[in-house]
C-alpha cells in the first residue's frame, strides 16, 4: 500500500491496538528481566539488538540513512536524552510496579505539549489543551504523594516513581530536539537508529561505570522478556508506528496512544499481580483524559 487514506480503515485500527498493547505491556517485560539482569545491562543489550536489526532492515530497504545531512549533533544528544530516559525507566522499575511507571512515563506528550510554543509560535496552548495538562499533572502528583502515605511495592517506591516522571521528562525533551532540529525532515527510521545506537553505547558504559555484574546465569525468564522488547517493540512496532504516521492522518493516529497506560496498569495487575489503587487509577484517568484532550484539539485545528 502505498497510498495515504484520510481516515482510519479497520487495518489501522487493528494495527494501532496492537502497538499500544505491545507498548504497555514492555513495562512488564522489562520488570520480569530485572529478575536475572542488571537494569542498565538489559537497556544496553535492548538497545544495540534493536540497532542492528533496523540497520539491517534499512540495508536491505536501501534507506539512505547513512549519508551525511546534517542531523549527528542532533542524533547524538537526541541518543543520550533517550539514553537518559530509559536508564531511569529500568532502575526505577527496581522500586516501583510496571502499573504505576507506564502511568508516570505517559506525561511525556505534556512535556511536549508546554515546550512545543517555544519552538513554534503555532503550537500556543489553548483553553482545552491547558485543562488537559492540569488534569493529567494532578491526577499524577496525588498517585506520587499515595507513594509516601501508603507505599503499596515498598519503601523506596517514591524513588522508583520520581524516576518515571524524570524518564517522562526526558523523553518529551528527546521528542522537542527531534521537532526542532533537522531530525524532523530526516527519514524516521534514521532518527531511531541515532537514539538506539547512541543510547546502547552510553547505557554500556553506564552499567560499567555503575560496576555493575554480569548476570550470573541467563534463563528464559530473562531472555524471552529481553527479545520481545528489542525484536517486538524496540524494532517491530516502531516500524508499524512510522508505516501507519506515513500513510494515515497522524492526528488520528496520536489519539490511539492514551491506551497505552491503560494496557499497562491492566498487564502489571494482571501478569505481575501488582496492587491496584484507587491513587492509581485516578492518575490513570486523569492522564488519559489529558491526553484526549489533546488530541482533540489537534483534529480540530487540522
């Protein structure tokens, strides 16, 4: 198909559940490799897998990704930003439920959302957008504050969750520098691979500057978790998620993401028997309705 349809057809649809679902449940793959390897390890490993398999792929695509445009300095801070961002996902994971980061990660778009004006004057907040922010930021601070007054994964979960917000943070600036550096006219499959191969070298060192050991053995309960993130995820469903933005209305497209925190607060409950709290689902809403919002304005103005 090489076509661009102006609405979703029942393929997008199916293909877009199906990356959100994937999307959600990684937090839980994630959480179950922690059992068998070091958190900076496992994002390394993911990391350069990931790398490989989309240089191959664009090789045998003929993709001119290699060819010099202008976009490494971009590339390299964009690899370090999601470098940054999925080293606190994985050792926040360490200290708080899969449930409650894909929750806490998911207030990236607003990071994106505040910091948009600043790159482009068209990208001005409105009314709805602003109530938007506000609900999700406050759904989120009362589930952080429920981390301290009754700490449901352990002592430290506060820790575990101030990381998701800081990994939030992080990947919405990673998103600001490929908006506003020459990335945003670059093939996104380029784009990728600068983040995946920059991120899996200074999560390499990262782990080695950390001390930390290598996995004393390596079982299917480690090994299934680390390929489905790096074959089905990292490079799979990425690939599904640009073939879908190229050829239908990315607006409607977005929309779709605020499935994501609800598939992984129901696959950390339900795979991992993490606890379910009212804080939680309320912050669950509470981003989800934001994130509606959003989008909702978006369709608008297209």
């Amino acid at each position: 198909m090489t076509d661009r349809k102006t609405r979703l057809d029942t393929t997008a649809v199916l293909l877009l559940l199906t990356c959100t679902a994937l999307w959600g449940v990684n937090q839980v793959a994630m959480k179950w490799a922690l059992l068998e390897m070091p958190p900076l390890w496992q994002a390394a490993a993911r990391s350069l897998g990931a790398a490989l398999l989309l240089a191959l792929w664009a090789r045998a695509r003929g993709l001119a990704i290699w060819t010099r445009d202008g976009t490494g300095g971009a590339g390299a801070l964009a690899g370090l930003l999601f470098a940054a961002e999925f080293g606190c996902i994985f050792v926040g994971l360490q200290y708080t439920g899969a449930s409650r980061m894909v929750v806490f990660i998911y207030l990236a778009p607003f990071v994106v959302a505040l910091g948009m004006p600043l790159i482009s004057a068209a990208e001005r907040l409105d009314r709805w957008q602003t109530v938007g922010l506000v609900a999700a930021f406050g759904g989120v601070v009362w589930a952080f504050v429920g981390g301290f007054i009754e700490p449901a994964i352990g002592p430290r979960q506060w820790l575990g969750d101030a990381l998701g917000i800081a990994a939030a943070v992080l990947w919405g600036l990673t998103t600001l520098v490929i908006r506003a550096s020459r990335l945003a006219t670059a093939l996104p499959e380029k784009a990728l691979l600068y983040q995946l191969v920059v991120s899996g070298a200074a999560l390499a060192a990262g782990s080695w500057a950390a001390g930390e050991a290598w996995p004393a053995q390596l079982t299917g309960a480690s090994l299934w978790p680390l390929a489905f993130q790096t074959v089905i995820v990292t490079f799979a469903s990425y690939l599904v998620w640009f073939w879908l933005i190229r050829h239908y209305p990315a607006t409607r497209i977005s929309a779709f993401t605020l499935l994501t925190p609800v598939f992984g607060l129901l696959a950390g409950v339900l795979v991992l028997g993490e606890p379910l709290t009212m804080r939680l689902v309320a912050a669950l809403l509470a981003v989800s309705l934001g994130i509606a919002l959003v989008n909702r304005v978006g369709r608008h103005r297209a």
